[in-house]
C-alpha cells in the first residue's frame, strides 16, 4: 500500500483516530467542502465529489485488502465524500455547513441503509454513506 494511497483512505490520517475516526473523517470533508466552495463553480464541486466518489469506490477495495476487513474504521474517504453528497446544491452559509455535519453523522452512525455495505469490496464501504449524504441532502432543501 502506497503512502499516498493510505492517506487517501484514511482521510490524511484522521481513520487513525482513537476516537470517532468517522467523525474526524467528517470534518476532513467540511473543510475540504469549505476549500472547494470558496475555489471553484457547483458544476465543478459536482465534479470533483464524482471524482472522489469514483476513486474512493476504487482504492477502498485495497484499503478492505489491507486492513483486513470490508469496513474498517480507518477508511474514512467514505465519510468524505457522504458529506460533500450531503452538501451538494446546497446554499453555502454556518447554518447548512453545520446542519449537513450533524444530519449526515446522524444517518451514517444510525445507518438505516446497512444493507448496502454488504456489497462487495469498495462499493460496501462507499454505498452506505452516499445514501446518507443523499438523505441529509434531501433534509438540508427541505430545511432551507
């Protein structure tokens, strides 16, 4: 496994946290979110979350190799993306950022979609939280 590669995975390090690796993974998200919204055009942000969401489904599958197991906890690119899912067309403001984290870590910690992490490799890793960011997307429109 490359150095670059497990940085990817593991959010710059953040899965290794000791506590609420997906939390931290999370935040890696919101300031990447932050970073993204302030450089470039939604078409662009869309673009880039298809981006990360297509080389997360990739390279999760040698992160399940690596780590042993189809979900480990250091793998937190899933967390990444479900949040810049959660905050797709989403008017930026303190609000929606701060709302998107909480209703994002509400759905992917209660996981009401658990059966998609049964699918095989990367797309088990990634499914469940895309449906989540899917979900908090949805709450955040109907919120503002």
């Amino acid at each position: 496994m490359t150095r670059a590669r497990l940085l990817f995975l593991t959010g710059l390090g953040t899965g290794y946290s000791p506590w609420a690796p997906g939390t931290m993974g999370t935040l890696v998200g919101l300031l990447l979110y932050l970073l993204i919204w302030h450089h470039f055009s939604w078409p662009l942000y869309t673009l880039l979350t298809i981006l990360l969401l297509y080389l997360g489904l990739r390279e999760s599958n040698h992160g399940t190799q690596f780590f042993g197991e189809e979900d480990s906890p250091h793998i937190v690119i899933d967390e990444i993306v479900g949040y810049l899912v959660t905050m797709l067309g989403i008017p930026y403001g303190f609000w929606p950022v701060v709302l998107g984290f909480l209703l994002f870590r509400i759905w992917d910690i209660w996981k009401p979609f658990h059966a998609l992490e049964g699918f095989p490799g990367g797309w088990g890793v990634m499914l469940d939280d895309v449906a989540a960011g899917i979900l908090a997307n949805i709450m955040l429109r109907i919120i503002f």
